[in-house]
C-alpha cells in the first residue's frame, strides 16, 4: 500500500552503529539488573520508614502516657472536689438550721443527694464539740449526727480525740475553714478486710452564726463541731481512674505525709523496667503521689512490624513488576523492529501490522464498500467486508467525505461518532483520509472505542453538578439554573415569573449531637424523599449545602408560592425520623423570593431568599416567610452592615477601651483601685460609638472571640497604662462573651499574655455572666478552675438575672459576684429589691466571697449598699467611665 507521497525507491535504513547508539541506558541493562536496584531501593525506604515509624511510635505513646497522667490527677481531684462541695453544703446546712436531731440531719442529707454518685462513699457525721476535755487538755469531739445510720452504727458517740490523724486534719479545717483530709487509716467499719478497708476522712468545721470568721482566733472561738465525711479508697479511686487510664496504665498511689510508706491504692504489680509518669495531687493539706507506669504493649506496637512486612512485600512485586515490563518492553521493542523491517521490505506486510492494533482498521474503495477490515475490526464489527462504509454511521459530514474519496477531499479531523453493528453500538473518534492503494483511491477509517471514557466524562459532570447524599442538584448548578431563569426574565419581561424557595431544616445540629453526623445524613435522605412525591414536574429542587436546599418553582404567582411552600412545609413536618430507637420530628424554615423585582441579580435574590428564610426562623420556625421589605430585613441588612464596620475597626485598629472603677464602700476593704474595662468603636467620621449599637451584631456574626482576644491581649499588653495609679492598680476586670467561653483554647491564650508581659495573675479578674454559666455550667467550670488554679480571679456578672442563681452558685469556683443592676437601681425605695440584694449579700459572704453592686446612680442607694454589708459599688454615682491613659 502506499499513500499518494509514496516515492517508489525503498526508504533506506540507517547504519547499523547508529541504531545502536540509540539504544537507551533502559535497554543497555539486563531486566534483571533492574529489577535488583529497585528491590534494594525499596527495602532501604522500608528500613528508614520503619525507622520513623518506630520513633513516632514512641513519641505518640509518652504523649498518650502524659496526657492520662494529666487526666488521672484531674480526676482524682474532681472526685474530693466533690466531696468537699458536698460537705460544704451540709456546713451551710448547720449554719442556717441551728441544731438538728438525728432525724432532720438524716432527712437534710437525704435531699441534698451530693454524694449519691460518689464511688467509695460511707458516711456523712456531725462531730459536737464538748466543754468537757481530754486527760491532756484537748476538747472532746463525738459523734452525734450521723446519716446514712445504717451500716454505720458504730460511729455514733466515736470520740475523734482517739485518732490523732483525724483529729489533726480536724484541726487544720478548723483553723482555715478549708476541707482537711487526712491521712489514709483503716476504716472502723472494715477493720478486718485488709487494704479493701483503707479510707480517708474530708473535714470541714460548723462555727456559730453570724458573719464569716476571719482570723484563727475568731474561729477557734466560735467552733461548734466539725463535719467528716468518711470514703473507702479502693472504689473511690478505682472508679475515678477507670477506662483508658488502668487500661494502659499502672497506677501506685502513696500519702507522701503519712507513716511509712503510706500506701493508697495500687492497681496491680508494677511492671519491671518501665519508665514512671508521677504528678503529686495536693488537696486538704495532704500531698498524694501519683505513680503511673505503662502496661505492655505500648499502643501502635505492631506498626513498624506491619510496615516491615508491607514495605517488603511492595518492593518484592515492583522488583517483579519491573523485571516482566523490562522483559516485555524488549521483547515489543524486537517485535516492532521485525515489523519495521518487514514493512520496509515490501508493502504487503502492511495488512499484518494491522491486524496486531488495538484499534478498529477499515479500508473502502471510491464506491464507499469496505475491502479490507482487521482483526480487531472484525471482532467488533462481525464480518464487513462488502458492506459500505456509511452503514455504520448516521453522521452526513462521513459520507460526503467517502462520496469525494477520489481525491478532491482532502479528508477532514478526528470526529467523535457513534458506530452501529449488528452486535450494538458503540462510541468511537474516527479518523476519514483518502490513501491511494495500488494506484487507486480508497478511503482509509481508522477508530478507537471511547465508549468508557464518555461514561466517565458524564458520570463526572454529573458528579459535579449534583450532591453526593441526595442525588439533588448541588450550589453550583442551582445557582447557574437560577441565572439562566433571571437572565431569561430580563429578555423576556413577559414570561411568567417564578419563585426561589430557601429550606432550612429546624434543629438539624440537635439531630447530629444527639445520634450523630449518620443520623442527620439518613433524616436528610428521607425528607429529600418525602419532599419528592409532592414536587411538580419541571421544578428544579436543589441542595444548597449542609441542611439548606433550593427550590425553583417555574409559572407561579406570589398566591400559588405560598401555597406550594406551605404545602411542602407540611409534608416535612409529617415526617418522622426513628434512629436506634428515638424518634426525631422534622421541620424547616422557608423563605420565599419571587422574581417579579426588575433588575435583580443573583447575589440579590439569594440574600432575600436567605433573609426570608432567616426571619421564618425568627417568627419561630417551622414557618413560611416571603421576603419583603420590612423593618426585620431592614435591621438584619443593619447588623450585617455594623459587621462588616466591626470588622474593619478591628484590623484599623479603632476599638477603643474605658475604664470605670470599682469603689470599694466600707473602710474594712479599701485595699487600693480596682477597674472594669468597657469597650467603645470610633467610627469613619471620629465619632465614639457605645456597645449597644454594634454589640448584637458581631455576637450575631461570631466576631465575639476576636474583640475578646483583641481586648484581653491589649488590656495585657498595656496594663500599667490603663489607670493613673499604673503598676499599683490592683485588677482589672475584663469581660469575657459566651462564644469565647466556648473556645477551648481561651485559658491557653490568657495565660500565655499573662505569661508573656509579666501581669500579676491575681491582678486580672475575668467577669462571666450569670446566663453563660448557667448555659454550659461543665464547660465554664473548667475553664474557670484553670484560670484559678493559676491565680487569676473569676466575677459571676448580672448575678440574680438569671433562674437558678443560688442553686449555681454553690458549686461555682468563683471569688466575687457582681449583682445585677436592676436590684440595685431602686434598692434604697423598693424593699424587695433591698431584701433580695440583703439575702445576695449574706450568701455570698458566707461563701468567702466579694460582693458588687453594678448601677449605683445616686448617693441613697450607696447608703443603703453600705449598711447591708455590700463590699464594692460600680455606677456613675461613684465614678464616670474614662479613656485608658495609653489611648489617650
């Protein structure tokens, strides 16, 4: 065969030295040699994977040891945190009861319930002190109240001044008014059971009524007894420690004060040769180490092992990979010189290199009849040799090419086309050119099937187009639906207009905490299903993302809108999800835009459509809402304004900082300046804007966490500067919102700027409102608790706004509550607001803590504060706020 630039002189092959010049370094080596580099390259990257996995291996493991060390001592000290709280609740109810008898103890312990989950748990006891004293002068404690009674019997008129460690722990609670705990004993109640029967006694002193005694004078006076409350130490412990910790972990624990080796617990025997991880746990005066020793076999173990073997195995099969393609490269490489050869030799040899391609081969004369097809050809197409060439296909531009084959035509490009046979059809890119084969013209096809890659081609623009759970149309193609819809509109102003629905499902996040991400996936599903069966034909219903969805309803009035997204709101609501037993209801807001507004862009009408439904959600969920321009919208575009403004405030650096001063109003606390920072805007035009214009918006839109660290880096950064007293300003209160609270790493951030510019810790009090603890009341007190234990001071703001202040307060870890300004305004005219801000005051002293009073407008109620024992005032009676000096 030859093509019509075919010369008739043979193509003369090159010299042979040349040919071999060209031979690759790839060719120049045996396969075999090959093979071994690669097998020995693949076992040294194994051998230093392996390596690192190894240390890794070992770093994450004393990373996991430290970090249950750290959570073994954080629990044993919540469980006698709990004890201790326990006890003080019973302190205070002795103090307001005055004296009990057995029955009313028992029943006042009863109600408490503090300790009803407190592993180890024996007794509470009430120990009088008598006038009476012992043979060597010390007075007689014993027993008297005891509850729970049963099981306990033998405690009952028990004199402490027979154990010398209870009765020094005894005496250390009374002289600091703190839990004391001593030294572990051999309970009474199990005398015979050996360590099973080690316990410890919490103590707290009951002092006679009246204000809280200051000095260890005042308080050896006005003893009246002590409480105890007795634990075993086997459960106590155990279960404090249970999980992960005695999982991994040998745990030993010794009273480092007690006689001899004041054994506490152990969790078995301790492993020979293994490193210890020791904290010391500090709590009533006692000092317990905690020795902890990992368990074999570390976690991660067998990885290395596991990459060994892996990496081996891999490097083996690439080695023999690449053996059989270096063979089989050589041996085509020879196959393509022998058919190289044999072509050059005589054209004849042409219909055999066809036969071996993986493509389809056809040649047809002038006429259009196919006279020769392939092998390949033939097993795809059956036998076509006589039939025409445009049989196969439908496409006219083909057969006008074959119609011009004589050589007019000088052929066209690749075509993607669909071939038909009798055994189906099948997508190929078709090559057509004319070729002159023994002096006549034929046209030569040449094909490749790419049926699979169109499938995978669709299969990929279907995928990026349509979401993966609901097979809805994703954002991207709703929202190019969408701007075809509103360019179509603005063409075509006559057309009848449609309507944007915008879905947002009802407590989605509740279904997701509650049975996990699965759970709201499957809900998801099933409302898109239900959804479905009430859809028109020709809408176009789309997930916008998360629990958000779309719906273009096409040919609607604003009257049939409302009616369909009622209609669908109904049909969510009908649904109920059962997951693993609870059964959820479903519900969704929905905004409505129609598209009757001239001039409306996409942006525009997915705001509205956002904005509706967002007021849907403000009118109370489950809702349907259609967008207009009302006074929500108008303060919602408002707040997303004052956003944006916050935003650039910030990174111009124009937040400002007031002080105002804490006064103290009785000569018995003034103890130097005390402040609170209050935080102003200076806007574009130099105006001082005050928080209640732009606070709801950036709590709004999640700005609260920035201006908090913004706020406590710079009041850090700068704090001899906030006041004229400077470096002997004595706190600084600084107030911290709740979406900061909800950041766990807001106690990292705070001590690392205490920390960095060397601020006193005592000196910064954090103020947290009364609504956000009692919200998150865990996750507050380990924040707070942190925050303490390194000496920075905690205020309880707005206390008495909220529904259970006394209850919370209690178990609060804070040292001063700050009374909500609403009592304090007509505390010298109202004498229930005087009776209120009295019992505050009386409660809080008895907790050992310092009392605020907020808005103190005029010099009456700073008067009648003074007389009810309040410690501070706050108010623009006694100070009004002022620039911070460095701003100045």
């Amino acid at each position: 065969m030859r093509t019509q630039d075919t010369q008739d002189d043979p193509p003369v092959p090159p010299p042979a030295g040349e040919r071999k010049d060209r031979r690759s370094v790839f060719q120049a080596l045996p396969p075999l040699a090959w093979a071994l580099l690669v097998l020995v390259a693949g076992l040294l990257l194994t051998a230093e994977l392996a390596r690192r996995d190894l240390r890794d291996s070992r770093q994450r493991a004393d990373m996991l040891y430290n970090s249950l060390a750290d959570a073994a001592q954080v629990r044993l000290d919540d469980a006698l945190d709990t004890a201790a709280v326990a006890l003080r609740a019973m302190q205070t109810v002795l103090l307001s009861a005055g004296d009990l008898d057995q029955t009313t103890y028992a029943h006042y312990h009863d109600n408490l319930r503090a300790v009803d989950d407190l592993p180890g748990y024996l007794a509470t006891a009430f120990a009088r002190r008598h006038a009476v004293t012992a043979a060597d002068g010390t007075p007689l404690y014993r027993y008297e109240l005891l509850a729970p009674l049963e099981g306990n019997e033998m405690l009952l008129w028990l004199d402490i001044t027979t154990q010398p460690d209870n009765l020094a722990a005894l005496e250390r609670a009374r002289d600091a008014d703190q839990p004391s705990m001593s030294a572990p004993f051999q309970l009474t109640q199990f005398s015979d059971t050996g360590d099973a029967g080690l316990g410890i006694t919490v103590r707290l002193p009951v002092y006679s009524r009246g204000r809280v005694p200051e000095t260890v004078e005042e308080r050896r006076a006005r003893e009246t007894g002590a409480l105890a409350m007795s634990l075993r130490l086997e459960p106590l412990v155990r279960n404090a420690l249970q999980g992960r910790i005695l999982e991994y972990m040998h745990v030993g624990l010794r009273d480092l004060g007690a006689a001899g080796n004041g054994h506490v617990f152990a969790s078995g025997s301790p492993p020979a040769d293994a490193p210890a991880y020791t904290r010391v746990l500090e709590f009533g005066d006692r000092r317990w180490e905690l020795r902890m020793q990992p368990l074999p076999p570390p976690p991660d173990g067998n990885r290395s092992r596991s990459i060994i073997m892996l990496g081996t195995l891999i490097s083996v099969l690439a080695a023999l990979l690449l053996w059989s393609i270096a063979g089989t490269h050589r041996r085509a490489l020879a196959l393509g010189q022998r058919m190289s050869t044999r072509f050059s030799e005589s054209e004849a040899r042409f219909r055999t290199l066809n036969e071996l391609l993986p493509a389809l081969v056809l040649l047809a004369d002038a006429d259009g009849t196919i006279t020769y097809a392939n092998q390949f050809a033939r097993r795809r197409l059956g036998d076509v040799v006589g039939t025409r060439l445009d049989a196969l296909y439908s496409d006219p531009g083909p057969r006008m090419a074959v119609a011009d084959a004589s050589g007019r035509e000088a052929g066209w490009e690749e075509r993607e086309m669909e071939i038909t046979t009798g055994k189906g059809s099948f997508w190929a890119r078709v090559s057509l050119a004319p070729v002159v084969v023994d002096g006549q013209p034929h046209m030569l096809l040449t094909a490749t099937d790419i049926s699979e890659q169109r499938e995978l081609n669709a299969r990929l623009r279907y995928q990026a187009s349509h979401d993966a759970l609901t097979e809805l149309c994703n954002r991207r193609e709703f929202e190019r639906q969408l701007a075809l819809a509103l360019a179509g509109r603005r063409a075509h102003p006559e057309t009848p207009p449609f309507a944007l629905l915008y879905f947002d499902v009802d407590q989605f996040k509740l279904v997701n905490d509650l049975s996990g991400h699965r759970a709201g996936d499957q809900m998801l599903v099933e409302m898109v299903l239900a959804i479905g069966q009430n859809l028109r034909e020709g809408d176009l219903f789309a997930r916008l993302g998360g629990d958000e969805f779309g719906l273009l309803a096409y040919g609607v009035n604003e009257t049939e809108a409302l009616a369909l997204a009622e209609r669908l709101r109904r049909c969510i609501d009908s649904v109920r999800f059962v997951w693993q037993g609870r059964t959820h209801s479903v519900s969704a807001s929905i905004g409505v835009v129609m598209s009757d507004r001239a001039g409306a862009t996409l942006q525009d009408v997915m705001a509205w459509a956002d904005s509706a439904c967002y007021q849907a959600k403000e009118n109370g969920r489950n809702r349907v809402h259609l967008y207009r321009e009302d006074d929500d919208s108008t303060r919602r575009r408002s707040e997303m304004e004052w956003a944006s403004r916050m935003r650039s405030a910030i990174e111009q650096g124009r937040l400002l900082l007031d002080y105002q001063e804490v006064v103290a109003l009785t000569t018995a606390v003034a103890d130097g300046p005390h402040i609170e920072l209050l935080l102003r805007l200076r806007d574009e035009t130099g105006a001082v804007v005050l928080p209640g214009a732009f606070m709801p918006a950036a709590e709004r839109y999640g700005l609260m966490p920035t201006v908090d660290r913004w706020v406590i880096g710079t009041v850090l950064g700068n704090f001899a500067r906030l006041h004229p007293a400077g470096a002997e300003l004595q706190t600084c209160a600084i107030n911290l919102s709740g979406a900061s609270i909800d950041d766990e790493d807001l106690a990292d951030f705070i001590l690392d700027c205490i920390a960095r510019h060397g601020v006193p810790a005592h000196r910064v009090c954090l103020e947290i409102t009364e609504t956000v603890a009692v919200r998150s009341l865990l996750r507050v007190t380990r924040v707070i608790e942190r925050l303490r234990s390194a000496g920075c001071r905690i205020a309880l703001d707005d206390f008495g706004s909220g529904m259970s202040s006394f209850g919370y307060l209690k178990n609060l870890p804070v040292d001063v509550i700050k009374i909500d300004g609403s009592f304090i305004r007509e505390v010298d005219t109202d004498p229930m607001s005087r009776t209120i801000v009295s019992a505050i005051v009386q409660i809080g002293h008895q907790r050992g803590l310092k009392v605020v009073a907020e808005w103190v407008d005029n010099d009456g109620a700073r008067g009648v504060l003074d007389e009810l024992g309040v410690d501070y005032g706050q108010g623009f009676a006694l100070h009004e706020p002022e620039r911070v000096m460095f701003q100045r």
